[in-house]
C-alpha cells in the first residue's frame, strides 16, 4: 500500500510538472507573439493559462506544507486560505472554458451573413470586460469557503497530515451542518453541472455549423495557410478541449454525487486527477490548435 501511494505522489507530482509546463508557455507564446495585437480569444486564452497556473502553484504549495508540517503545523485560518486560492483558480478555469466556448460558436454563427462584421466580443474593451466578469465571479464562489464549518464540534473528522480536509465539502457523518451541503450542491450546480450543459450546447451547435458549411483546409497562394483554414484548425483545438472539459467535470461530479471520502481511501487523488487533467493538458491542446507551440516558437524561447 505504501509502495501504491508513493507511486500516485509520483504521478500527481508529474501531472503537477505537465501542467506547469504548458501554461508557462502558452502565457509566454501569446505574450511574444500576439503582445503588438492581442485579440479577444488570446485574452480569453490568457486568462485560462493564469487561472491553470494559480490553481497548480497554489496546490503545489499545498502539497508542501502536507508533506513538511505536522498535524498542527496549519491554523484554520491558513488552511482555508489555500482551499480558496484552490477553488479560485479551478472555477476561473472553468468560466474562462466556459467563454472561449462562447466566444467561438459566436464568431461562427451566421459568419457568411456577418462577413468581415466583428460580434460584441470581438471589442477588446468587452473582452476585457467579460474576463473580469470572470474572474470576479470565480472570487465570490470561493469565498464561502471562510464560512462553511469544516469538522464537527469536537473535531472528530478524520484529517490528513497537515491538518486541512481532503475534500472542501467533507464534514462529520454524525454532525454535518446544513450550510457544508447547500454549499456543495450550489457548487456543483452553478461550477460544474451548468458549464457543462454550456460547454455540450456550445459544442453541438459549432459541430453543426461546421458540418453544414463543410470546412476545408486549404492552401492560399504561395503556400501560406488562408484565413479560414487557420480558423478551422483552431476551432477543432477548442472542440478538443471542450471535449476534454466534458469528460473530466462529467466524472468529477459522478465522483462527487455517489462515493464518500470516507469509504474510498484514494478519494483525493481521484479528485486531483479528474479534476487536473483538463487544467495540465488543454493548454497544449490549444497551443498546438492555434500554432503557438511549433518548433519556430520553441526556438525563440
């Protein structure tokens, strides 16, 4: 057993590593070679690589302070401070998924009718706006992280080694006060289930206007890539990520509705590997989409 669990430390510490990788280096490839003409989908691409890159540093201090302090070594007071940054970033990632969704079946919506006309997200000024949003939103689902009660009146939750929960929602079988599962349920709700149904609706309708325009790639004169085929390519990276999105969050809430840390002894590392595969891979899936991870950008870097 001790052999297993020093095997998914190894492999959480890799996904950790995969992760960091990747949104470092988006953040650094549209930072250089979008800086002079930064466009709403780089800005909302931004915001996702940052909102990764948050919720990994935060968790990797996390696990330092696990594996380094003892039962006492965390107050209350810091160790809700860390799950907040933790949700911040993951919900961040979410809604920034969430309006690059959006954003994508906009631009392609009735694209031949619109031409060269631009749609309300097209403006940096909304565009900045409407990561704001996001990330104002992501900051008010975190905080009730300060209120909810975290154990029962005498303590007798099961914790780990640095005196934080495993799980944000876990609390007492005999004392559970009612404001930990209203909690749970809203954030199921609002974070998972309906950027879910969001994300699928989006999905289906760019599927759709793809299939009924029949996209192809082709060549422009003297070898260059046209217009529409560097679209079509990135919006099959989005496709792939949201695709990516709806398994994990799928499975993430299958895991949260029917199986109780306190029955399945891997619990947080189920948790942490459905939920940080999405945030570790999709900044690859789309840097490869968009052409910002090419071997022209790895030699610049």
């Amino acid at each position: 057993m001790d052999g297993f669990s020093i095997n998914l430390l190894g492999l959480r510490v890799f996904i950790l590593c995969i992760g960091l990788m990747g949104n470092v280096f988006l953040i650094l490839a549209i930072i250089q070679t979008k800086f002079t003409r930064v466009k709403s989908f780089d800005l909302f691409l931004l915001g996702l690589a940052s909102a990764n890159l948050e919720e990994i540093l935060i968790v990797t201090v996390f696990d330092m302070i696990t594996l380094q302090t003892s039962s006492d070594g965390v107050d209350a007071w810091s160790c809700r401070l860390l799950k907040f940054l933790t949700k911040f970033g993951e919900i961040g990632s979410i809604l920034f998924t969430v309006l690059i969704s959006v954003f994508r079946q906009q631009k392609l919506r009735d694209a031949k009718k619109r031409a060269s006309l631009p749609i309300y997200l097209d403006s940096i000024r909304s565009a900045w706006m409407a990561s704001g949003v996001c990330v104002l939103l992501a900051a008010l689902l975190s905080l009730p992280i300060f209120i909810i009660d975290p154990e029962g009146p005498a303590g007798n939750v099961t914790r780990n080694s640095s005196g934080c929960l495993p799980d944000f929602f876990q609390c007492s079988e005999s004392y559970c006060p009612a404001v930990n599962a209203v909690y749970k349920y809203l954030f199921l709700l609002v974070c998972n289930l309906l950027p879910l149904a969001v994300v699928t609706v989006t999905g289906c309708l760019i599927i759709a206007v793809l299939l009924g325009q029949r996209t192809k790639v082709t060549l422009a004169p003297g070898g260059r890539r046209s217009r529409g085929s560097n679209l079509h390519r990135s919006t099959v990276a989005v496709l792939a990520a949201m695709g990516l999105f709806q398994l994990d969050w799928t499975l993430y809430l299958i895991l949260q509705l029917t199986v109780s840390p306190t029955d399945f002894p891997f619990w947080a590392e189920a948790e942490f590997l459905i939920s940080f595969s999405y945030t570790s891979i999709s900044p690859y899936v789309y840097g490869i989409g968009i052409n910002l991870f090419s071997l022209k950008n790895f030699k610049k870097k």
